[in-house]
C-alpha cells in the first residue's frame, strides 16, 4: 500500500516541483541591473541540483541546493528538496531539520509531510511517524491504512481495528486490510472478534463463499465443533452446489455416524476440479482411516479411489498401500506401493516396504532388479 501510494507521489512531485520552484522566480522578466544575474545563477544551480539528484549524486545535488538557499532562503521547496536529498542520503538529522522548515513556511503540505513521514519511517520512530500521518490523514485517506498499520506496530491492536472497520464500510473489503487484520488477531489471540468480523461479514453479503468458510475453519480452530458444523450446514443451504463445504461436511458426518453422507461428500470433494490435489489427498487418507476400522465399507473405498486415479500423488498410493497392507492384501498393497516409488524413487521407506513385500511373496527375482536400480 504504502509503496504504491509512494511511488504515484514521487512522479507527481517530480512533475510538478520544478515548476513550483520556478514559479516563485521569474526567470523571464528582463534583468534589471544585479538581479537578472541573481536569477540566472539561481536557475543554474536549482537545474543542477535536479540534475544530479536524478542521477543519484545526492551530495552534489546537497551543494547546488545550498547555493540556491545563499541567493534566496524564502522558498519552501529548496528546504523541500534538501529534505529529500538527506533522505536518500540517510542523513536523518538533516533531513528532518529541513523538512520541518518547509512545512513551517507551508503548514498544509502533502509533499512536504509526506517526505517526513518517510524519514520517520525509515528510521523506526513510530511516535513522529503517528503524528505526521494523523496529519496526513486529513488530506487523503489513502493514508490510513498506513495509520492502522502503525497502531500495530505500537500494539494499540483496538484503534488500528477501528480505522480498517472505517475503510472496509467506505471502501470494500480488500486483500491488504484483510491481512493486517488477521495479523492483529493472531498477535492478540482474539478468536471472538475474527468470528465476530467474519460472521458480520456473513450477514452483510450473504452469498460470499469464501467468509463462510473462513468462519468454518476458524470455529474448527477454536475447537467448537458444534458452531463450525453449524456454519457448514448454512454454508450448504445458502449455496446448495458448493464443492468446499465438503471439505469439512463428510468429517462431521463420519464423526455423527451418517457414514452415506459423508461418503457423498467424499465424493463431491475427489471429483471436483475446483478442489486441489492436496486437499484431495487428505480427503482419501481420512476416509482410508475410516475404512481401515470399518473394513465393510471397502467397496465404497474402490469407488472413491476411481475418482482420483489420474491424480494420486505419492503420499495418496502410499496411504493406500499401508491401507491395503493392514487388511492383507499384499498384492494391492504392494502396486500401490510401487505407484508411490514411481513419484518418489528416493524414499528410503517406501524402497524397504516394496522390497518386504516382494520378499513376502517370494517374488525374488524383482527383488534382485529393484535392489540393484535402487543402488543406481
């Protein structure tokens, strides 16, 4: 945020200083006797301060700048640019001492403010940084984003929660405030207001999937299983075709024991583009969990399989072939086994169970070839 905001500032004073400062000394009007030289030199050497500052020769631009103030000290934008020009030097002291003449002679000065926020910034000051931006604040609101995040730093967690509440009602929601207010209440440990913001946000828009599902997990965060149940059956009745709610549905079906709807859910969540393969594979390695101590849905377990037997990672076959292994089936056990090697041929564990197995069911002869491709 502040680096946007920043950057559309520095074009625009690049644009506009120059001929501010030019504005004040009209380098036009013919010379009288003394002064048409006055002017000149002081052209010559604002020119060359610009000059150098824009190739980085800052000390150079520091001295040009210094010379401009001997033929006239009134202008606010030679302090202005001194300030600057400090700054990138990172000569605070100087910066500041400069910045803060300009201001004096122009109280009302975005430029001006902005340019000491940043040296208060840069420096960690956050006491200076808050009262400059409060000043800034009254000119553009864009500023108070920067605000909240500065109530963070001084741990003042209630105000910055204010001020990002008055940006996301005149503003909208938005990916940085929401960050920062998550941050807050991780620092905090205050689950309540995040529930609270979350299920506000709920009652304002309704068909908004993704808080639905925040809500859901942060109540699953929180250990209050009943609430985040609560909230996915809304979240199911409010958007009827949702594939994410599925993800959390079949473990509270399976843990109520309405084991066909969480088979469905099971389903949905496996056969779902939407849904990535990590998420798909914790789903299959619950449910092989729950097959594995209720052996008679096994069926159920070969269907479920089939909807993801394009995208079975490592992890997923393995999963599979210790499933596979504890009811005995050794065969099943071992393809899947191999399926995983194939994905992951460095994995110590999975070399030594393809080898048992094969040992197992005195299939020697591969053991001889895998032994050898895996000393490869």
């Amino acid at each position: 945020m502040k680096l946007n905001i920043k950057i559309a500032r520095v074009l625009m004073v690049l644009l506009i200083v120059p001929c501010f400062a030019i504005a004040q000394v009209n380098f036009n009007k013919k010379p009288d006797d003394d002064l048409g030289n006055v002017e000149d030199e002081f052209q010559e050497y604002f020119f060359e301060a610009i000059k150098q500052k824009g190739i980085e020769n800052y000390d150079r631009a520091v001295e040009a700048l210094h010379k401009c103030l001997n033929l006239n000290s009134k202008l606010p934008v030679i302090y202005f640019e001194l300030g600057k020009n400090y700054n990138k030097l990172k000569n605070f002291g100087a910066a500041e001492d400069n910045l803060k003449k300009a201001i004096d002679m122009q109280p009302d000065n975005v430029w001006f403010l902005d340019e000491l926020y940043d040296v208060y910034f840069q420096q960690d000051d956050i006491k200076n940084a808050l009262k400059t931006i409060k000043q800034l604040v009254k000119y553009h609101p864009d500023y108070k984003e920067d605000l909240a995040a500065l109530y963070v730093r001084e741990e003042k967690y209630k105000q910055a929660l204010d001020i990002l509440d008055e940006l996301d009602e005149e503003f909208g929601l938005s990916e940085s405030r929401d960050a920062m207010r998550n941050d807050i209440y991780s620092i905090t440990g205050n689950a309540d207001d995040r529930i609270e913001n979350l299920e506000q946000r709920i009652a304002n828009n309704p068909n908004n999937e993704d808080n639905h599902l925040k809500l859901i997990y942060r109540y699953s965060q929180t250990g209050d299983r009943k609430n985040a149940y609560k909230a996915a059956k809304n979240l199911l009745k409010v958007k009827p075709d949702s594939k994410f709610v599925h993800l959390a549905l079949y473990k509270f079906y399976l843990q109520d024991g309405k084991v066909e709807d969480a088979i469905n859910s099971v389903k949905v969540a496996l056969a779902s583009p939407q849904i990535n393969a990590d998420a798909k594979a914790k789903v299959l390695k619950d449910f092989v969990g729950f097959v594995s101590k209720n052996p008679q849905y096994e069926s159920d377990l070969v269907d479920v399989t089939t909807l993801v037997d394009e995208n079975k990672n490592a992890q997923t076959h393995n999963d599979l072939g210790q499933y596979y292994l504890k009811a005995g089936d050794k065969v099943k056990a071992l393809s899947n086994f191999k399926e995983a090697l194939k994905q992951d041929p460095n994995d110590f564990k999975l070399i030594k169970d393809v080898l048992l197995l094969q040992l197992d069911i005195k299939d020697y002869k591969a053991v001889v070839n895998d032994s050898k491709h895996a000393l490869e």
